[in-house]
C-alpha cells in the first residue's frame, strides 16, 4: 500500500462540467482529503476535434465554484503524447507490442468476415507473430498490445466487486495509431501511472476499459492502481439521465440558485450514505466518506429533493454567510444582473437586515432574488396580479386608516413600533389583523408574500413606507 493516496478528476474537454461529472470529481476529492491524500486534475484533450479552451475553462470555473480544489497544475494529456509514443515503443521492443499493417478497408473487410462467421467483429492478430522485416515497405504501422489469449482478466473493483473478463474476449487493440498519436486506452495507463495514481475512480461506463487497461499495466510491469467504478446518474423515473431530468452543467445549478454545498451534500449522497445523515456539511462528507460505501446500483437524480436540501442549507448558514455567497452569486442567478446593478451601500444594508425572514421562504438564491425584489423596487411600485387583488376599494379604505396610524409613530422607527401602532388601529376599527396587514404587504411590496409585514416596514424605513402606501390610497 503505497503510503499516500493519489486521485485524479480527468474530464474530457468537450463540454461543460455536467453534473455526473461533478460527483465523479466529488468523490475522488472527498476520497483524497479522507485519506490525507491529493487529487489531480487531467485534461483529457487528445481529441483534438471535439476538445476547446472554452470546455477547459468552464470545467475549471465549474470545479472551482464548487470548491472541488487540485493540487498542482492541471495536466494536458495531448502535450505527453510524445511520452504515450515512447511507452508505445518500449513495449514492441519488449516484445509486448507489434506494429500492425492493415488499411482502414481491410481492417473493414476483416470485420465483415468476422460477423459473417457469427463471430464478434476484432482484430484477427495476423502480424502479431510476424516477423517485423515482412512489413510493407513505406507504411507506417499502428501499434498494437498482445492481449492475453487465454485465462482471464479480473478487475478488483471496490465498487463492483471482482469482475472478470474473458482473455478470449480482449483482442489485440491499438495503442499508439499509425499517425503516431496514442489510443485514449494507452494514454490514460501511461498517464495515471506517470503521475503516480494509486485510486482511480470514474463512471462505471469505463469498467470494461479497466480490463484493457490492466492488459497494457501488466504488459509494462506496473502495479495496477485501486479501482472504482461509481454508477451512473439516472433520472427520477429511472431512465439515462436527460437535461430534463438534471443533465446540465453545473453553471446551470449556479444559475438556478443552488450553494454549492447544498449541491455537493446532495451529490454525495446519490448514491452513497452514511445512516441517515441527510444535511452534512463538506466537514461531515470528509470525515464520513469512503469509497468502499458507494452503492453499485444507478442513483437517482431528483431536482425536487435538491431544492428541499438546498432550503435547509440556506437556512442553516448564517446571515452574514448567506449574504456574502448570495453577493456573489447575484450576476449569475435568474434575474440576478438586474438586481446586481443596483446594489448600493443602503439596499445591501436592508437585504441583510431583511435576510432572516427571507431566508425562511426561500428554498433557493433565485427565490431570494424575487423574495428581495420589494428593496429594489422603485416608487411607484409594480403590483403583480395576487397583490392587486388584495387592493379592492375595502382594502384601499383600511390602507388610508393604516397609514395614519404609521404617521403617528413618534418614537424609533422599528418592527414593534410599527406592529404596536396597527394594532392598536386594527383593534380599534373592528379590522381582522389580516384584514390590514394583506392590503399593507401589497401596498408595500407589491406581492401578496414576503416576510413578515412588520420587519418590511422596518427594512424599508419611514419614509419609503408611507410613501408606498400612500401610492396606494390616492
Ligand atoms: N476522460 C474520461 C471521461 O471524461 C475519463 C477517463 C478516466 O477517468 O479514466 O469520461
């Protein structure tokens, strides 16, 4: 047991930072900072079709927004090719690799006769016996590995279990191609073994990989690195995950209002528990993590639970927390620009004093966003359509009276001052509470929700308040 863990996160750069593969990301870091050891980050971008900056980029701003931290550089696997060619070669000379001939027709022709006998469509092995002075003058060769003939390969999987796989099943599969550039199998061998990777741990659509890529470890003599395989996220209703079932990139989470801590406690626990825990902080999911824990079975992603965690985690953080992360996320959130712009020393100031009865009806940050909308509202204020109905000509007559009894609040101007004077007025004209307290909240926010009527006179201030209401009256 090599005494420091070693993970790596190793996306391929053709899209942004989806979902499945923040939990993949998640549990290769919770499992280093576990163990006291360090996770690395691989760009995967030897395809050079498919793979962009801007994919890196949002891979990287994804991780680091969800505090998912690297140690070191992140590595490019495209510029170590020339390192996959030189392992390529050393392992002809060592007799357990070949150079292979064929052209892309006949490797077709080879395939067809193959299925024709019923047979699975692989690579026949004709020039892995051959001596290399029959090769064809002037063609450069594709580089294959000697798999295995007989016996079988097995997969220590902590995950899966031993999972074997038939020799007879492995053919003799290209690692370095006749351009010289290596096979995604090859490089990712060379590549987590170069960088001193004792735990991998990816998607379970790599598990037959795994079985190859122990043939070309084997080949090598190198020791094979701890093997996991986490299963896939699938959607509610258990079908391959969709964008409509979550399959987003994480920006997408960040837009619609999600902590990043809130995210992570939820990814963590697709597919993975610790009793009944449900709320963890990042501190629990580190102390309480490990690999050998994670479920075989698909998990399941509902946006639903998401939220109802999101809420408590919102609740749960502190007000000052809660403020600098909603600052900060404001640009990015639905509705969030706008808001953003207006930000200025005095609406900051009421947003915090706001934020406890906020929060309370908030599950996400672009619920805050609209629950917050009343500070950035200017005069006259729009009254959506529930607040108008609490507007009628009744309403309107309990609003005059309300505003007088506001104007008469002589001392400080606070939330028990302010109820003090409406009671005192409601209990006087016979009025319900409610009966003025809906018509106020409308008239003062323009919505038929917010948080408590009280604190919003507060939050507002003297004068912003009665000049709401009074745009209510005339
Ligand atoms: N680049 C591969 C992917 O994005 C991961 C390969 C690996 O983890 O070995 O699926």
């Amino acid at each position: 047991m090599p005494d420091k863990v070693v993970t790596r996160f190793a996306p391929s750069p053709t899209g942004f930072l989806h979902i499945g593969g923040a939990r993949t990301a998640l549990f290769n870091w919770l499992y280093a900072k576990h163990t006291g050891g360090i996770m690395l980050l691989r760009i995967e971008d030897t395809d050079r079709e498919r793979s962009t900056d801007a994919a890196t980029a949002a891979i990287l701003d994804g991780l680091s927004w969800l505090g998912l931290t690297w140690d070191g550089e992140p590595v490019s696997q495209f510029e170590r090719a020339p390192r996959h060619r030189e392992v390529a070669e050393e392992l002809v000379r060592m007799g357990k690799a070949y150079y292979s001939y064929e052209t892309p027709a006949e490797l077709e022709a080879m395939r067809e006769a193959a299925r024709a006998k019923g047979l699975p469509p692989r690579y026949n092995g004709q020039w892995r016996d051959r001596a290399p002075s029959e090769a064809p003058a002037g063609v450069k060769g594709a580089i294959r590995i000697k798999a295995p003939t007989e016996g079988e390969t097995v997969v220590h999987d902590r995950v899966q279990g031993e999972v074997r796989f038939p020799n007879k099943d492995l053919d003799d599969f290209i690692i370095l191609r006749s351009d010289g550039n290596p096979t995604y199998m090859h490089a990712v061998v060379v590549d987590d073994h170069d960088m001193g990777v004792t735990h991998i741990i990816r998607g379970d659509d790599h598990l037959t990989n795994a079985a190859r890529q122990t043939v070309i470890y084997r080949a090598m003599g190198w020791d094979v690195p701890s093997m996991s395989h986490i299963p896939l996220i699938h959607g509610a209703d258990g079908a391959k995950l969709s964008k409509r079932h979550g399959a987003l990139g994480v920006e997408a989470y960040r837009a619609m209002g999600y902590l990043p801590e809130a995210l992570l406690n939820y990814l963590a626990r697709l597919g993975w528990s610790h009793g009944d825990d449900e709320i963890m902080s990042i501190k629990d999911m580190i102390s309480w993590f490990d690999i050998g824990d994670v479920n075989k079975g698909a998990a399941r992603f509902d946006f639903a639970k998401l939220e109802a965690l999101n809420g408590v985690h919102m609740r749960r953080m502190s007000d000052a927390e809660l403020f600098d992360i909603f600052i900060a996320t404001l640009p990015y959130l639905e509705g969030g620009p706008a808001m953003a712009t207006r930000l200025d020393d005095r609406n900051k100031a009421q947003l915090l004093a706001a934020l406890p009865g906020l929060k309370e009806r908030a599950k996400t940050l672009v619920e805050l966003v609209d629950g917050a909308a009343f500070l950035f509202a200017t005069r006259p204020l729009p009254i959506d359509d529930k607040a108008a109905l609490l507007l009628n000509d009744d309403a309107r007559k309990i609003l005059r009276g309300a505003h007088d009894a506001l104007n008469a609040v002589s001392g400080d101007w606070t939330a028990a001052a302010a109820e003090a004077a409406i009671r005192d007025y409601a209990q006087a004209g016979g009025h319900k509470l409610g009966a003025v307290a809906q018509p106020l909240r409308a008239a003062l926010t323009g919505k038929s929700t917010s948080p408590g009527v009280f604190d919003v006179l507060a939050v507002l201030g003297r004068e912003e308040s009665l000049a709401r209401i009074a745009d209510q009256i005339d």
